[in-house]
C-alpha cells in the first residue's frame, strides 16, 4: 500500500527551502540579556523574529548575519548557531531554518526594511507569549538557555 504522500500530484508537493532564524537578543548596561527583538511582519502581522532564506553563494552564518543587517540595519556583537533546526510551512513552500543566537549592545539603533511594520524589544519573561508562529515559540527556552550560557 503506498502512503498519501506517495500518491499526491508532483504541483502538492512544497519545495524545501534552506533559511536560517535568528533569536536576536539586547544586552543592558552590565552584558546581561534583558530583551528579545520581536518583529511585526508586513504581509500577515504575525510576530516573528529575524527570518531568511540561505543565498546559494553563502554559508548559515554569513545568511544570519546579513539577514540582520538587512532586516534591522544592525550588527549583532555575537551571531551562534545552536544545532537546532526549525520547519515551518509557508505558502509555497517549506522553510527549514537553523537555529542561531545573536546579541546586540543596549545602545544600538534600529531601522527596519519593509518586510517589517514594527518592533518591540520584549522583556525575556514575556518574549515567548509574544511570538506567533509556534516553531519560534516552541525553540524559545532552549535559545535562551543557549544565550545564557554563551554568556557565562
């Protein structure tokens, strides 16, 4: 007996995208981390955080890397990548992001590109409930216990 999957139509079937997620967090005045960036998406007002597709030319670091300073015009101090991976269906395709951890300094400024409407930077406690896709929410603790530890 074959499975569904081997009897859809090859037009059902989503093309796998490689991306990478960034859990952008601010440090305060003494290094220690106070806040998640959470950003407002333009198309669907869903809250995220930093979101991209791997370019062919570029490895999952430098994709977190300019992924962030394409979507907030900022450098991050620390950019890791945490060996977690993420899946999340989208509309025309499935979206596979490794997991990476950045920080930036209290100080910075942020200017967003136009995928985005707003941002908050969410007190840690709070930061979770504020995320609106489940993958991100359901990854939280774990990248916060990574920036955690990176920072000790």
């Amino acid at each position: 007996m074959q499975s569904p999957a081997m009897t859809q139509p090859a037009e059902s079937v989503f093309p796998l995208k490689d991306g990478v997620h960034v859990y952008l967090f601010k440090l305060n005045e003494r290094d220690q981390i106070s806040s998640l960036l959470v950003l407002r998406r333009a198309d669907n007002h869903k809250n995220c955080i930093i979101s991209g597709i791997i370019n062919d030319d570029e490895n999952p670091f430098n994709a977190a890397m300019r992924e962030t300073r394409e979507e907030i015009s900022a450098n991050p101090i620390i950019m890791f990548n945490i060996g977690l991976t993420e899946f999340i269906k989208c509309q025309r395709y499935m979206f596979k992001a490794q997991i990476f951890i950045g920080m930036i300094e209290h100080h910075i400024d942020i200017t967003l590109n136009q995928e985005h409407t707003s941002y908050e930077f969410v007190p840690v406690p709070k930061a979770e409930a504020q995320l609106d896709y489940p993958e991100q929410k359901a990854n939280f603790q774990e990248c916060w216990k990574a920036a955690i530890a990176l920072l000790n």
